[in-house]
C-alpha cells in the first residue's frame, strides 16, 4: 500500500486518526444546507495536504470554515469554496480553503496564504 503523502515527504508520519473512526459531522453551511465531514475525506485530506497535521483540531478547523466563513466564492465546477483566516497556530495569518458542494459534502482542505490572489465570485462575505 502507497502512502501519498509519505511518498512525497519521506519523514512524514501519519497521523492515528482512530478518534475519529466512523465519526460523521453535519454542518449547517452559511446558505442554511448542512454539509457532511466523515473520517474518510479527513484522511484524504491528510494524505493530499501532509502539512494540515500541523492545525490542533484538523476536524474543528474544517467544520468552522464552512459554518462561520470569512468568504465563500463559486467554485470552478458548481461546487462552493469557503474560506477562513487562521488566528493562531502554525499557519496564523493564511486562509483555510474548503471546497464543498452545499447539501452534500466536503471535498477537500487546504491553506494558502492570501485570498486576494483567489480570483473568483464571490458569493458571500461576513
């Protein structure tokens, strides 16, 4: 079995994430529809984004992002991507980034450092 991201980061260790077997997190998004986070799209993105190991509660961080954005903007294939400033830890000062599709489910995470480099619509602002 390949690991994605040990492959990419030879000393990366992954994370036990038996606390969150079977778990599964609806969230009420910003437009009133709930939005689904399992254990299974956290260890996707885990082994697509090593880095994100580093916030304190991966699950929570997620789960605010889509229920208390800073922005949601229209997302290339109908899907909505919602962003939130990080205000402590190893990425203070960058976006949390979550695409998810509203009613449905998240589809990823990741982190960038400036929103005004995403050049898309906005579809609501706090």
């Amino acid at each position: 079995m390949i690991r994605l991201g040990a492959s990419r980061f030879p000393h990366y260790k992954e994370p036990p994430l038996k606390t969150w077997a079977g778990d599964l997190k609806s969230i009420k998004s910003v437009f009133g529809k709930d939005v689904v986070l399992d254990s299974p799209t956290v260890k996707q993105i885990l082994r697509g984004h090593p880095e994100m190991a580093k916030l304190r509660d991966l699950k929570e961080s997620i789960s605010l992002a889509v229920a208390c954005p800073d922005f949601v903007f229209r997302g290339r294939y109908g899907e909505n991507i919602a962003a939130r400033k990080i205000e402590a830890g190893a990425f203070e000062g960058r976006w949390m980034m979550v695409p998810y599709e509203e009613g449905g489910r998240v589809k990823t995470a990741f982190v960038i450092s400036s929103v005004e480099k995403v050049k898309k619509v906005v579809l609501w602002k706090r």
